[in-house]
C-alpha cells in the first residue's frame, strides 16, 4: 500500500531526525561513565552511528524520490 503525502512527509521527518540524532550522539560529550564503554568503544561507536545515520539518510532519499 502506498503512503499518502502527509505520511510520506511524516516519515522523511523522522528518519532524518533519528539519523541527526543518531549522528550526535557520541560527539555532544558522551563520556566512558555516561555510557560505560572505553574510549575506543566510544569511537566505534562513533562510527558506527555514522554508518546507520547515512542509511537513514538514503531511506528518506529514496522516499523524497518516490
């Protein structure tokens, strides 16, 4: 079933705030305590929330096409 326009705009929204907010996560100051891994776990997981953030990203791409 196709989304209508208003639900297609939603979800664009969405995906690219969980992709903004996914992005930041680690560089507004999270710290080894915060979230009790090292600081070379933090650093993955760094890059690894860029990886995901860029899939939102393109899901809301392939949409705003659609």
């Amino acid at each position: 079933m196709a989304l209508s326009d208003k639900r297609r705009e939603i979800r664009i929204i969405s995906l690219m705030t969980a992709a903004s907010m996914i992005e930041d996560y680690v560089s507004s100051g999270v710290t080894t305590e915060d979230i009790e891994l090292s600081e070379d776990e933090i650093e993955m997981l760094g890059t690894e929330n860029k990886k995901t953030a860029a899939k939102l990203r393109a899901m809301a791409a392939k949409l705003e096409q659609s």
